[in-house]
C-alpha cells in the first residue's frame, strides 16, 4: 500500500495539514470588545503567542518541503513518522491559544514548551527515515549532520524551557523564541560547514 504512495501526495496531505493548523491558530486571534487602543493592545499575549507558533510551523514547512525534495520514495515508515510529526503539529495551536489567553502563565507556558519540544521530536523519525534513503549519497551526508545539530539543539532549548516557564516564563518564552531564530542562522554558525 505505501508503495503506491507518491512523494506528491504525501506533500500534498501534509501541506494541507499545515494550512488548516495555520488557520485554525489565526482563528483564535479575536478582535478585542474595546474600541481604543488600550483594549488591541491588552490582545498581546495571544498576538505573541501566535507570532511564535507562525513561525515555529513556517519552519516545519520548509523543512518539510526540503526533506521532502530529497526523498527518494514513500514507504511505510516515511508514512508514519510523517504522520507522527502531524498529529503533534495539530496541537500546537491548542497550546498557543492556552499560553496566549492566560498571558503566558507558568503551567500554560510550561504546555507550550512541552508542545514543541514534542514536535521537535517527532521530526527526528521524519528525518531519519529519509535520510537513511540517502545513506550512500555522499552529497547529503553534510546537510543530514546539519540538521541533526539543530533538531538536537532544538530538543536541549525546548527542554529547558519547560522547567524555566515555572522559574520566569518570558525566559521560557524567549527561548522558544531563540529556537526560532536558530533556524534563521546560516548553518556555518554551528561549525558544521554552509
């Protein structure tokens, strides 16, 4: 049956997912009952929270799409790893909505770092089975090592941040945050090459 799968169904299942994840998370963003601007900016919580989590999913798609665009085939394991990284996705915007309306609060906080840290997770299967597609190509050898830098990196930050959200939660918050930014860094920043 997998066999039978192509790489641009998959894609296009999983693109879909992230559309609808998207949408489901700009749903949550609700004008404020107010007219002035004391009440739109008593929204910056959620606003914040969604900012984080665009660009926590805009990662995952890209790097989806890339992953993707260097798989050989879909087989059994590729389709359930991938699925394994949706399912945890389509929970992220339940946490961003429940950090956000609580005004980033330990506990919810501590939810959302969980949250990533799951899906940060999850893409570790993704990954490997495709790369293990790869394993005698020696032109990918050097992107495999790169990304594993960073998803483990990732996994470290994402970690600390759950603890932390009880210690000081904007700290938890910024280090979600950073992780973001990480993957905006040229790889060379982790001595690993370009």
């Amino acid at each position: 049956m997998a066999d039978m799968m192509t790489k641009g169904r998959l894609e296009a299942f999983s693109d879909g997912v992230f559309a609808i994840i998207i949408t489901i998370m700009v749903l949550e963003l609700r004008p404020p009952h107010g007219t002035d601007l004391e009440s739109l900016l008593g929204l910056w919580p959620v606003f914040l929270s969604y900012l984080l989590s665009f660009l926590v999913v805009a990662i995952y798609w890209v790097n989806h799409h890339g992953l993707f665009q260097i798989a050989r085939h879909v087989d059994t394991g590729v389709l359930w790893s991938n699925n394994c990284l949706l399912f945890f996705l389509s929970l992220v915007p339940f946490s961003t909505a429940y950090m956000g309306e609580n005004s980033f609060a330990p506990f919810p906080t501590a939810v959302y770092a969980g949250s990533m840290f799951l899906c940060s997770a999850a893409y570790i299967p993704v990954r490997y089975v495709v790369m293990h597609q790869l394993r005698s190509d020696e032109k990918f050898t050097g992107i495999a090592q790169r990304a594993v830098w960073k998803n483990y990196i990732s996994l470290i930050l994402y970690a600390a941040a759950i603890p932390l959200a009880y210690v000081q939660s904007t700290i938890a918050v910024a280090v979600c945050f950073g992780v973001a930014a990480l993957y905006f860094l040229p790889n060379a920043f982790l001595g690993r090459g370009d």
